[in-house]
C-alpha cells in the first residue's frame, strides 16, 4: 500500500451517507467502499438504496446496508443510527448529503408546508442525526461529520431562497457542532456547486452553459469530481482539519 493508500485508506470503518442512492451520494458511498469501508445508503426510496447497495457490493466486494428513511423526520433517525451499531457494532463518518429544493414560480406561492419541508430534511434532519451519531462517535473516541452544503448558501438565487436559507443554517450547524463535539469528532463543510446530477436535469441549456460560463472552470462539474473532497473529509487525511468549509464549486465567481 502506498503512502496516499494509507492515507485515504478506510478499512475496517462505516460510513452512513444519507441521500446515498443517487447522485453526489452515491459517488460517495462508491468511493468510501472502494476505499474499504462498510456503507450504508440511507434515503427515502428504500428500493432505490437496495439497487445502490447491491450494486456497491458486486463492485467493491463490501458489505452495503440499504435502510429506507426520511431525514426530514426527527422521530425516525434513532431508528437509523440504532440499525447501523446493531448491524456494524460502530460508526466512523455521517455524510448528511440528502436535501431537496422545491421548484416554484415565485416566492409568494411558497407555502408553509413547502418551507417546513425544506428546513426537515436540509436543516432540521442533519443536526438530530449528527448529534445522535456524533454522541456515540465521541463515546468510541473518533469520528467525522461531513454536512454537504450549497454554493447557494453564500450566492442565494430567488429560485432557492428557501434551500439557500436551510444550506447557510447548515454552516453555522457545522462550526456549532465541531465546538460541541470536539476533540474526538471532527465535523466539517462539503460545499458543492452545480454538479450534472438529477437535481439538474431540469436546468435549460443557457444554465447548464452559459450560467456557468463566469465560473473560474467554465463549466458543471461532473459528480465524480466531488469524490477527492469527500474522502479527504471522511479519511484521515483531514485528521486535523475541523470547523471548516471545503468548497468544491469550479470557481464560483
């Protein structure tokens, strides 16, 4: 094993990704398995996390736990964090990447329940699990958090005020949560620009183009091109690197 195997090197670990079927979440969990750890694919469609995790398994040769769950529902993640101990006997690295972003045509027709939903899953859901998980992770004396944030959190368009308002508290959740769970867990940012996932498949061929054209890359970033930063965070590689955001966004301008 080389030097920069070592490093990255996960062997032994468990890695949750929440939003793990699909998208940024599943590159991450292809790439923590590839890197030797346990996954679990955590996410709402429970037959789209099994497809994910078979898939994983045949590729990589780790074992790949499916469990189908809403983030955005507080009284649901014990059940989640109580099914991966029971499964695993640990847990070494949370991805907190699912989030969603409702499509509206103005802010007025924003209703209360969208705006809720939006805070469940990209805010509220996040910190209940990281403490739940990150409790334990401190009890065994190491761990790490990786909550995956938005560009838009910094750069809000009226077309995400809702998620860009859940992504910023998502920040500030991160700093907060490193101060309360450190020294033994380390929790840091992932924070993601445009990438060519489902979330974009909507976008028209001006934004996939020309939106981007003033970025520093000139260009949507293809998901794979997140799998450095995450396995950096997750691994000890970042070993003493805390508290902090890790922009992967082709340069926003």
């Amino acid at each position: 094993m080389g030097y920069a195997d070592e490093l990255f090197d996960l062997t032994g670990r468990v890695v949750l990704i929440t939003g793990g079927s699909r998208g940024l979440g599943r590159e991450m969990a292809f790439a923590a398995a590839r890197c030797g750890a346990d996954v679990v694919v955590a996410g709402r469609d429970l037959g789209a996390c099994t497809a994910a995790a078979e898939e994983i398994e045949h590729a990589t040769g780790r074992t790949a736990m499916p469990y189908g769950v809403h983030i955005g529902r507080w009284d649901r993640l014990p059940g989640l964090v109580d099914a991966v101990y029971d499964r695993f006997g640990r847990l070494d690295a949370l991805v907190n990447n699912a989030g969603m972003s409702p499509v509206y045509d103005s802010l007025a027709d924003v209703t209360e329940k969208m705006f809720d939903s939006v805070m469940n899953l990209n805010l509220k859901g996040p910190f209940r699990l990281s403490v739940l998980a990150g409790e334990r992770m401190a009890e065994a004396g190491r761990g790490s958090i990786v909550n995956v944030s938005s560009t838009g959190s910094i750069r809000p368009r009226p077309a995400i005020v809702p998620y860009a308002a859940a992504k910023a508290g998502l920040n500030v959740l991160t700093e907060g949560l490193a101060k309360a769970l450190g020294p033994q867990v380390r929790v840091n940012t992932l924070m993601a620009g445009p990438f060519a996932t489902w979330a974009t498949r909507g976008w028209d061929d001006a934004e996939l183009t020309e939106g981007v054209r003033p970025h520093a890359l000139q260009r949507i970033g293809r998901p794979a091109e997140v799998v450095g930063a995450a396995l950096y965070l997750i691994s000890d590689a970042s070993s003493y690197t805390t508290s902090a955001t890790l922009r992967v966004d082709g340069g926003i301008p």
